[in-house]
C-alpha cells in the first residue's frame, strides 16, 4: 500500500488538473484477490460513482471512502 500512496501523491505533485486522483486499495485481500461478492459490487460501485461525479452525471457523488 505505501509505494501505491507514493505514487499517487507523485501524480497529485505533478498535476496541472483541478481533478482529484482516486487511489483503491484493500489491506483485507492479498494478492490473488478473494474478494467477495459484495466486495467486488462495492468497489465496482465505488469506481463507478467517482466517474459520474467527475463527469457531471446525475446520480453520481463523492465516494464516502
């Protein structure tokens, strides 16, 4: 998780654009996933979310994460 932190905040520096980065990441699942269901509808709906608000559309809203 650190070096995916760094990066991000490497492309927040390096920027000209107002647009936020979005940075997902679970410390709950390793490598090969094992995710659940209900995990993989939450992150789908999570990413989802962040592309309607940063394009405008209704419905679409700040992620709570």
């Amino acid at each position: 998780p650190l070096q995916a932190r760094k990066m991000t905040a490497r492309l927040q520096a390096a920027t000209s654009s107002d647009r936020p980065i979005l940075l997902l990441y679970d410390t709950d699942t390793g490598h090969a996933g094992g995710r659940t269901q209900a995990q993989i509808l939450d992150y789908v709906t999570t990413k989802l979310s962040f592309v309607f608000w940063q394009l405008g559309i209704e419905g679409g809203q700040r992620s709570p994460r």
